[in-house]
C-alpha cells in the first residue's frame, strides 16, 4: 500500500512540474494554449523604440492637393534640408497622391489625414506634434504652416553623427505665436535684382471724425499688422509736430474697419510695429524727438507709455519688431544727410550696432522686417516716379533686392500678411487719399 501512495505521489509531483514549464505559445493545432498560466508582460525595463529617431525610418513628406505652389516649394526644402543634415532620402507628395506608406509621414498644413484634424492650432500660431509615427506641422493660416516649417528645418532635424533622424520624442508638440516671416517667399541672392510688385488695390480707409470740433484725419502713416488684424495711424496732417491720430483696426477678409480708437498724440505717427512678446504696438514719433516711440494697447488703441532709444545720437522714424531675435530694426533719421543707415535695437530701445544701408535717392518710409532681411519702403522723389521696397541684410546691411511698385502715391508703410506684401498709400488728389494695396510677387522664387 505505500508502494502504491509513494506511486501517485511521484505521478502528482510530475504532473505538476510539467504544468509549471508549459510553454504559453501557439499550439500545433493553431490554437493558444487554454492553461491558467497568464502571459509573460513586457519588461518595463526593455527601452522602446522611438519612431522619430531611426536614421533607417523612410518617412514621406504630405501637403494638401489643392495648396498654393509655395507648399511645394518648401516641401522640397524640408526634404533638402533632411538629407543634408541626416543623409536620409524622404519622399514629397500631395494629399491627392496614394502613398508609398502611410505608416510615416510628416504632415504640411491642412491634409486629408485623420492626424491633421486631430491637431488643434491657436490663433497666429505654427504648432509641430507627433501623433503616432506621424509628425503634424499645422497653421493659423499658410504663412505660419512655412513658419513651422522654417522652425522644424532649425530645430528639428537630427544628424548622422547622433544617429537620429528627427529630435522629438513620441509625445511632442511646440507651439510658436508671432507675426509671419516675409523672408519665406523671397529668393535673394548676392546681387541686386530689381522685380516689379504690381499693386491691388484691396481697402480704402473712410475719413473718421472725433465731433465736430475735430478735423476730418485724411492721412495715412504707419502701418502693421498682429498676424489677425491691420492697424493704420490716420492722421489730420495738420501739423508735423504734433498731428492728430487715431488707431483704425481693419479686417483683411472683410476689408471693414472694425474699431476706431481715441484720439492720441504721437508726432508724426511716420511708423508701427507690434510687439508680440509685450502685446503692444510700437509707434515711431519721427518729429519732435527721434529717440521717442509711443506704446499703443492693441485693446483700447490708446496710448499706454512711451520708450526712448538709448545708446544712439540721431534716432529713429522706422520701427518694426522681429519676434524671433526679440529686437527692433530700425530706419535711422536723418537720412538725407547720413543715407539709409539701419539700427538694429534690443527690446529695451538701446542700439546693438547700425547699418549702413547705402545712398539716397527716394523718400525714406516704413519699414517691416524679420530675423534675416529689413526692408525698407521709399516714395518717389524729386525724378524718381516710383515707389520701392529695398531689401537689406540684417547682419551686414547689404542691399540684396529691391522692388520696384508700379505706382507714384507715396508710400508710408509695409507689412507682410498671407503671401504678400501690404502697403498703405497716401493718394492725393484722389476723391479718397488713404490707400490700402497689395502688393503681388511677380517672380520666382
């Protein structure tokens, strides 16, 4: 009898050694296995593999079908830009054409894709995520989608040392708000090349009235634009020392003047910019005193303070402000006698250095500017008929490109807005002397 128990026992002892080493896998038949054993979990100390950053991964770059040209323009640039940092070959294609693999893809503005919809971009923004192994880079409209773009190509892209292909991790997303870089569509090469803008002519500013014991403001001065909204200083044109302004908001996809602010007093009111960073347009006086801008809220339209330049000895009439660098370039006064000197201003008004931008010839104006190029709008003078756009380097004050606009107004303020140039007129004679035109591109890029 014990015999026979100490049998079973061995027949329960192997029986249960035999549970214990079952292998839980597929089965002969097909079928997985029906024991109680639960499946080994993946060890939370196996590192996982980021999609983003294999210098193997083929990932094909996708931009709406029905896109202006410059999607692919700049497609070709980021896949440019991919190969010579990583030395890794992406595909280019539209939304319209069947993919290779959908699996990777970096998406350019608004495509067909589902991760495109998913992504939500603020107003006057880029915004860059992941999603999935997918990479979205979307806009508030196309300029800031090729701001984005600009940013990935700088801060994104990995190299072959690092043995990564894009710097971003499975869960990234950056968002930038700004105003539009103008030097996006510009090809600018060493010499100068002068290009005719041909001007539509897209709002006309009404005369506004502060009662009747006010004037009627007949003038345009400065000019700008928040990446939403443009802003014009209207003015009675009076009295150079001292001019009565307003701020006059417009929409651009209405052509409507949407707010008329009070009353202020900003001198000549030669030029504006907004300040993105502090939230605040930047009014350059040009007469009275040089070296004074006035603080405008983007809210009331009202004068909140008012900056001197330091470090400088002539002062400024041109102001506009680069969000990237978080400085002020700037048209030094005085240029009939010192030419188109340029000054390049930290935020707090103090002169980092000056440029020395050339001779003279036409009406020094405003001027608009990004973190590469200023360029600086002159009205016609003396023999010269035509009004121009003079493209300098920021970093040298070399002139790169000037425009030439087909028109004899005079010019007082420029700004980029959705692919063009924008200008402010004063048109005299005319039945309505404030102006507003764009300025279309007529060349290649």
């Amino acid at each position: 009898m014990k015999k026979v128990l100490s049998l079973i026992l061995a027949l329960l002892m192997l029986l249960s050694f035999a549970a214990c080493d079952k292998d839980d896998t597929i089965q002969a038949d097909g079928t997985e296995p029906t024991g109680d054993a639960p499946k080994q979990e993946e060890s939370a100390d196996v590192p996982q593999v980021n999609p983003f950053e294999l210098l193997t991964t083929q990932f094909t770059i996708v931009y709406p079908k029905d896109a202006k040209a410059m999607y692919g323009v700049f497609a070709e640039k980021l896949k440019n830009a991919i190969s010579e940092k990583t030395g890794c070959t992406v595909g280019v294609i539209n939304d319209g054409t069947a993919a290779t693999n959908e699996d990777y893809e970096i998406l350019l503005g608004e495509t067909n894709r589902a991760e495109t919809a998913e992504i939500s971009c603020p107003k006057t923004s880029f915004i860059i995520s992941t999603k999935g192994t997918k990479i979205v880079i979307k806009g508030y409209n196309d300029d800031y989608v090729f701001e984005g773009i600009l940013y990935f190509i700088d801060n994104c892209i990995g190299a072959k040392d690092s043995g990564k292909l894009f710097t971003l991790d499975k869960n990234f997303s950056y968002s930038q708000k700004g105003t539009p870089s103008a030097a996006l569509y510009l090809s600018l090469g060493e010499n100068v090349v002068s290009d005719v803008l041909t001007p539509t002519l897209v709002q006309e500013l009404e005369a506004q009235r502060d009662g009747d014991s006010q004037k009627t403001l007949t003038l345009i001065q400065g000019g700008c634009t928040d990446g939403e909204y443009f802003y014009f200083l209207i003015t009675d044109g009076t009295d150079n020392a001292n001019d009565q302004t307003r701020v006059v908001k417009v929409d651009p996809k209405t052509n409507e003047v949407v707010k008329t602010g009070p009353i202020i007093s900003v001198a000549h009111a030669n030029d504006m910019t907004y300040d993105s960073k502090h939230d605040r347009f930047v009014v350059a006086w040009c007469s009275i005193n040089t070296f004074n801008v006035s603080f405008v809220s983007p809210k009331s339209l009202a004068v909140t303070g008012t900056g001197t330049i330091t470090n400088h000895t002539i002062g400024c009439f041109g102001i506009a402000y680069d969000p990237i660098s978080n400085t002020y370039s700037c048209a030094e006064s005085n240029y009939k006698v010192n030419g188109y000197g340029l000054l390049i201003l930290d935020e707090n008004l103090r002169l980092i250095k000056r440029l020395d931008g050339g001779g003279v010839g036409h009406t020094a104006q405003g001027v608009d500017c990004d973190d590469v190029y200023i360029y600086y709008s002159q009205s016609p003078a003396g023999s010269l008929k035509n009004n121009v756009i003079r493209v300098y380097d920021k970093t040298t004050g070399t002139l790169v490109k000037q425009f030439t606009i087909a028109l004899t107004y005079e010019i007082e303020n420029v700004f980029w807005y959705d692919g063009a140039f924008y200008a402010g007129f004063n048109c005299s004679g005319k039945t309505n002397p404030r102006r507003v035109y764009r300025l279309d591109l007529n060349f290649n890029i």
